[in-house]
C-alpha cells in the first residue's frame, strides 16, 4: 500500500512538471519541492539555471527538470547571489510548516555542503567544487561569506528560522564560525600601518586583495565592509573585535563625499538610462570601491580600464554597477552607536582626512 501511495505521488509530480504546474502531493510546499530538484550532488545550490537567475516561484519546464535529473549534471553549487542559505532557510521552514522529513535532510545537507567548503584557513569560496578562476577567492563580495557565517552562528546558537538545527550540527557550525571571525580580523587591510576596511575577495592561498571580475580590482570595498561590520558586532566585544569595528567606522567617516548624492535619470528596463553624482547639501555618498594606495574611489570600465569619473565611463558599466552608494550611513548614524551602549564602549572620534 506504500509503495502504491508513494508511486501514485511520484507520477502527480511528473505530471504537474509536464504540464507545467505545481502539482504536487497534497501538503507539500512547491517552492521546497522544486529546491529539492535543484540541490546538487555537493549538497549546495546553484544561482542559475539555463543561463538565468533560479526562480523557485515558477514551476520547472520539462526540460529544465530533466536537466536537473541528470546523474552527471554540472555541480555548479555557490554561495553567491543567496544561493544555499536562501533555500537552508526555506526549506527549514517548510519542514516546521509541513513536517516533512525531506525538507529537514536537504536543509542539513545544505548545511554540510556549507562546512565541506570552508577553507583550512576560515575562509569560503565563491563556488564549491568548482573553484576555477576567481570562484575560488575568499569572497564577501555581495556579502557571500558574511551571509554564510551569520546562518551558521544562527545555527550554533539555535537561535531564529534555523535554531532547530543547533541539536544537528551546532557544534560544527560554532566551530566554523570561531575559524571564519579569526580570518576576518586577520584580513582587515592596512595601508601604510594604519587598519581600514575589507576587500570584497582575497586569494585564498596568499590572502591578498585579489581580482575578480575585469572591473572588480584589488581594492577597498564599502559595501561589503559595512556587513563584516555588522557580524563583528554580533560577537562577543573582545578588544581585538572592537578594535576591528571601530578602526572601520573611523575609516567611513574619513572617507565620505559629503554634499553629494546619486542621481539617476529615467529607466532603461531594469536599468536607469544614467547615473551622475550631483551636489546636494547635507547628502553623503560613500564609493563602492577604494584603490589600495591613495584610498580614493576606483572606477573601472569592462576590461579593467581605470577610469577617472562615471561620466568617463561606458554607459553599460555606468548604469549596470552600483558605483557608488549610502552603505554605511544606517550603520554610523545608528547601528554603532546602539552597539557601543550595549557594551558601554565609547566611540573614536575620525580625524579628517
């Protein structure tokens, strides 16, 4: 009589796949299901599928879940753009709302996919297996460690969505995260003696700032900074971590282009047809990236051409990048602040620049 359910529940999900619909087995949660399609032999998920960006909201084509079917499929697992946490924390989810073992294997599958890839050194790939090219650097660019380690120290601590796992893989987890915090501190970049911030990848053998897109140099990142922050903030305030944070903040507040904003002007489908800086009072403005000799923004054309201004650039790299943004505004005006009166620490007053 099982088997019979569970082969009349097989051929309802092919027949909703077929047909292109949701339909399968009364209860489940179809975003998990077709999750489950897409975890790869690794354990972890990719950002793409058929050249585009994964979208679990719409059911799978016949010919992309037969792809995704194949036994010698292309391990194309990552960390980048969400990819894993995003569905560790669905599928966790679904298995509370559902009770559906499945979802809870794959989520705990996900996880050890997450503490198979760290490096030795604390570090995560931008895709594991395949660590060619710059896929292989210690990368936070677009927040792809950060986001890892704050869902693991999630775990540890059994703490929001995932705290069901703590009893699973807790210790692991608290582990990883003890190795990946270290790291960070070692990687905070010093120019000329003096601490800043982070870059968005380093190699994962010399743990240098390191290239990875042709317009991604080697250089001082902003944004991603501005999460390092935030997770150094979640740790215990040893004067190492305070250091760390407060030596960043000083960074932020040296570094600004005070009475500038960003314009941008119409749309141009997902894009807006340009980009300009333009004076306003009492507006900051912080650059995405920052060269590692003068500390002064770095722009970069499509080949890795320094250029001097956005109206320098080429209109594809001016309008498809965030060149420039308020990243660590919420953070400065407010997020530091609250986490120096929990801890009853004083701020550093930035000398100008």
């Amino acid at each position: 009589m099982r088997r019979s359910m569970r082969a009349l529940q097989c051929a309802v999900l092919l027949a909703g796949l077929v047909a292109g619909t949701a339909a399968f087995a009364a209860g489940a949660d179809p975003v998990a299901e077709r999750m489950l399609q897409a975890q790869t032999a690794s354990g972890g998920w990719p950002k793409h599928l058929d050249g585009k960006a994964i979208d679990y909201a719409k059911p799978f084509d016949t010919a992309a879940s037969a792809a995704l079917a194949q036994s010698d499929r292309v391990d194309d697992a990552t960390i980048d753009n969400d990819a894993t946490t995003r569905e560790i924390l669905h599928l966790v989810d679904a298995w509370r709302a559902h009770g559906e073992d499945r979802y809870r294997d794959a989520a705990v599958r996900g996880v050890d996919y997450l503490l198979a890839a760290q490096y030795a050194n604390g570090g995560w790939p931008q895709f594991h297996p395949d660590r060619s090219g710059y896929r292989g650097q210690v990368t936070f660019n677009d927040d792809a460690m950060t986001q890892v380690v704050d869902l693991l120290q999630d775990i540890a601590e059994g703490k929001g969505a995932v705290a069901a796992l703590q009893p699973l893989r807790g210790d692991a987890a608290a582990g990883a995260v003890e190795r990946a915090i270290a790291l960070i501190l070692d990687l905070q970049v010093q120019i000329d003696g003096v601490p800043t911030i982070w870059a968005a990848q380093y190699d994962e053998t010399t743990l240098q700032p390191a290239t990875a897109r042709s317009y991604e140099l080697p250089s001082l990142a902003s944004a991603e900074s501005v999460a390092i922050v935030r997770l150094l903030m979640r740790q215990p305030p040893s004067p190492r971590v305070v250091d760390a944070i407060e030596n960043a903040a000083a960074w932020f507040e040296a570094h600004d282009l005070e009475n500038t904003a960003i314009e941008r002007i119409g749309r141009d489908g997902s894009r807006p047809r340009d980009v300009r800086l333009v004076a306003q009072a009492g507006a900051t403005v912080w650059a995405r990236f920052y060269d590692l000799q003068r500390q002064r923004p770095l722009l970069v054309n499509r080949g890795g051409a320094v250029v001097a201004s956005l109206a320098d650039m080429s209109d594809e790299r001016r309008t498809g990048y965030a060149w420039y943004g308020v990243w660590p505004q919420v953070l400065l005006e407010k997020d530091l602040p609250q986490w120096r009166r929990r801890h009853a620490l004083q701020g550093r007053q930035a000398d100008n620049p």
